[in-house]
C-alpha cells in the first residue's frame, strides 16, 4: 500500500483506534512502527523529533479523550490535543511527512438541524472538543501537507466505549436509562482503519468527515446491542439534560460523508452490520 522504503509512524498506536490501525497494516506488509505511552509521549519534543525523524507518514492518534476531565484538567488536553499537534506540524514539514490527523465531532455544537459538512463552522461546547479544534488549526497553520478525519461514536476491542461500558452495565443492573436525543452513526474502529490504511496510499489532503453508514439515537442503540446479545435489559428513554455532568455533549454528531466516499475504493458499511459483527466478538 505504501512506496517501496516509506516509514509509517503510528502516534497512539496501542489505543483503541491505533490498534486496529496496526492491525489492518500488519495484513497489507505496511512497514509501521506503533508507538504509545509510557516509553512514548507526544508532548515530548526530543522524543517526537527522534520518532518521526524518518517517516513519510505519521498517524496521529494519539489524544486526550476524557471528556469530562477535560473541564478541569483543561490544560493537560490542550498539551496533548493542541500544542504537541501543531509542534508535529512543524517538524513534519521540515521533514517532508504527511500527516494523517483524527478529530472529532466534538468540535460542533450539535445544533445543527442536518448533518455536518467539512465546511460548517465549528464551535465547540466543551473545553475538549475546544481542545481539538485548536490541534487543527495549529496542524493548518504548520503547513504540512495533512489530511485531519474527524471521526465520531467510535468503538473497539481495545478500549472503554459506549458499547463496552453499556454491556459491562448490563452484567450488574437489569434496567437501564439511556438518553435518545443524542443523534449520530456508531462508528467501528475496524472499519476507520481500513479507510486510513487506504488513505496512506493515496495521501489526499485537507479535511474529511467519516463516519458508518446511517444515523441513530443512544436509546435505539442500545436496544440494537442487547436485542442481538439476547439480554434481558429493560432500556428506559431519557434526555441528555437529564443526566448531570461536567462537560456539555453535542445532541447531533451526525456527518455528512459524501467528500471522504468520493476517494474511497469501497463503499462505507451500515452501522448496524459493523456493530452485530463486533457485538459476536464479545
């Protein structure tokens, strides 16, 4: 998939997403190196400069990701998810490298009555989603050449998620409140995977939207979750405002992928085929 010699660097190569990034290279012969905490820190210079020293490609998956914590530990997610991006930037360009970024639909306000297209404009309610946008800027203002995916409602094997943290709830509770005014299409990290691993050949640039193929609500969700698990779970409809918590969460994450399936070889799967395959994993 890549020129014969190219390095790939993954950043965050053990997270939920970089896993399966290593993964989906390992079975295309990609020569990768994956890269995590604790031997590797991203907001550490000399240890960044050394990593990415030869690579033509870097993969940034490496994120602050609490939301809430993001409230008050503002300033630690802004290192990760805005200062070590831009410095990246920099040295990527002074090396040539191309830089494949994630982001997130955290970086909208959710108020938007349709889906989300690359060009709206972004306008974050909490301090992570704030602190990503400002990675992009920063990653824009490097002059790199870059391609930033923002992804949304991501799921794997190798982290907590919303699917794990709603089984693992199932396991000790028989009644459940899930809210069904959060709108947006659940998003196997298989499946982004693959579409990074193609991207690292073809190397487009700019900003590009992807998510699964459809649209639903938390609530419906997780009915579609238990129902194939066979569980016994009574899901009760709530709303997001009934939920008390420190960081502000978008009511629509839904995207609009038309821009990223114009480049892709395949067509993007439905997220209910993507979810039961996980969900016969588990």
């Amino acid at each position: 998939m890549t020129s014969t010699g190219d390095k790939v660097v993954i950043l965050g190569g053990r997270g939920m997403l970089g896993s399966d990034i290593a993964d989906e290279c390992k079975k295309h012969d990609v020569n990768f190196t994956a890269l995590d905490l604790p031997e590797f820190d991203i907001t550490n210079e000399q240890q960044l400069r050394a990593v990415i020293k030869d690579a033509a490609v870097i993969i940034n998956c490496a994120a602050y990701t609490n939301v809430d914590k993001a409230e008050t530990e503002t300033e630690a997610a802004f290192l990760v998810n805005a200062e070590a991006v831009g410095l990246l930037g920099v040295l990527a360009r002074k090396n040539d490298a191309w830089v494949l970024h994630i982001s997130t639909d955290f970086v909208f306000d959710g108020a938007l009555k349709r889906p989300y297209i690359e060009t709206d404009i972004p306008n974050p309610i909490n301090a992570y989603g704030m602190s990503k946008l400002a990675g992009e800027k920063l990653l824009i203002e490097s002059r790199c050449r870059r391609c930033i995916i923002r992804l949304e409602w991501t799921y794997g094997k190798h982290g907590d998620n919303f699917v794990t943290k709603l089984v693992k709830r199932a396991k000790e509770q028989k009644q459940l409140k899930v809210v069904d005014d959060q709108v947006g299409s659940p998003t196997a990290t298989t499946e982004a995977a693959k579409m990074i691993c193609e991207f690292i050949s073809k190397r487009p640039l700019g900003l590009y939207h992807f998510a699964a193929d459809g649209y639903t609500n938390r609530f419906d969700m997780a009915k579609f979750i238990f129902d194939k698990l066979k569980c016994p779970v009574e899901v009760i409809a709530c709303k997001t405002a009934d939920f008390a918590s420190p960081a502000k969460r978008p009511l629509n994450s839904r995207f609009n992928c038309a821009k990223i399936r114009r480049l892709l070889d395949k067509s993007i799967v439905h997220w209910q085929r993507a979810l039961e395959e996980f969900l016969t994993q588990l």
